[in-house]
C-alpha cells in the first residue's frame, strides 16, 4: 500500500476542503493517506513526510504565489533536501484562488520548482480539460490544470459554498491518480531491485 502525505496549507479553509477531495480521491484508489496542515507540523509530521511514497503539496494563490505559511514549510524543508531524504519520491500539487486564473500556475510551478530541489518525480493531472461550448463549471477539470490541480472558489464565497462541486470531484479523480501512479512508481521500483 502507497504512502501518501498531503501538504498543505489553508488560509480561510477553501484549500482544506480542496485537500480532503484529492485525500479522498487517495483513500478511494487504496493509498494510505495522511492530512498534514503545514503550520501544525512536528517531528512525528516530518516523519510521516520523510517515510511517504509520495508527497501532494497544496497550498492557496496569494498575490501570484504559494501563501507564506506555505512558503514558510517549503523553507523548513530544507532540511530534508540537505540528505536528499524525499529523492526518488513522487510529487504533485494544487491550488486554489478566487479567480479562474490569478495566476495559479506560478504556485504550481513553486510546487514542481520545490520538489526538483528534492530530486523528486513530479506527477500532473493526467486530464484532458473541459472547453467545449457543451461544458459547464462542474465538468472535470474545468480550470484546466494539466501540470497541477486548479480551483477557484470566489472571493465572496465561504467554505460551505467553494469549490464548486466539478472542481471537489476533479480533486477526487487527481487524488486516485496520484495514488495509481505512485503504486506504479513503486511497483517499477521493486521489479528492478
């Protein structure tokens, strides 16, 4: 059984109810999966990282970036990059802004730029995108994240309300994903031992 780890941070709880999608999404396809808020983390969370098949870093877009407690576990990191404890892990990500754009692919571009840095394999989404005249907002992967998981939760609206309902199943199919080829990964992995 994988072990999955979502890192993630949530400033008004948009990006939690988005990271329990894709952990549902993980469960589903029968990865071990964990929860770990970034700003709650301790030694037993950095463990848990150190010891997963795979990390999903999540995180919302603020002023065209990762959020700053984000940034702040990303930073903390460091060290485990110094012993390249997470090579060889699989990686992915996604983020969430209160517009359809809003610069969303500078943050998943931090999240592939920090899993490099680990020497890490990094996984996207695997999905075609919904743009059609016949496609409608609750469509799979709407927002059209090819490199990373996109959502958008308006500004206005609270948690109960955002992510709409195709971007929380988009979340759930990225997390059955993940899961799938981290146990691909793995099983490649074993076959040339």
């Amino acid at each position: 059984m994988s072990r999955i780890v979502i890192a993630y941070h949530s400033g008004y709880g948009h990006t939690k109810k988005l990271a329990e999608a894709v952990f549902a999404g993980l469960q589903s396809a029968g990865a071990d999966a964990k929860l770990l808020a970034v700003a709650e983390i301790d030694d037993a969370g950095w463990a848990d990282l150190d010891a997963a098949d795979a990390i999903v870093f999540g995180a919302p877009t603020y002023m065209g970036g990762p959020s700053a407690d984000f940034k702040k576990f990303a930073d903390a990191s460091s060290k485990a990059w110094f012993t390249q404890k997470w090579k060889d892990k699989i990686a992915a990500g996604f983020t969430n802004s209160a517009t359809m754009n809003g610069d969303k692919f500078s943050t998943i571009q931090y999240f592939v730029t920090l899993a490099m840095q680990h020497s890490m394999i990094w996984s996207g989404t695997g999905m075609m995108p919904s743009n059609t005249k016949a496609a409608t907002r609750n469509d799979l992967n709407f927002v059209g994240g090819f490199t990373g998981l996109l959502a958008q939760s308006p500004a206005d609206a609270p948690p109960e309300e955002a992510p709409p309902a195709g971007d929380l199943e988009t979340a759930r199919a990225f997390g059955a994903r993940i899961a799938a080829v981290t146990a691909r990964w793995l099983a490649g992995r074993a076959a040339t031992v």
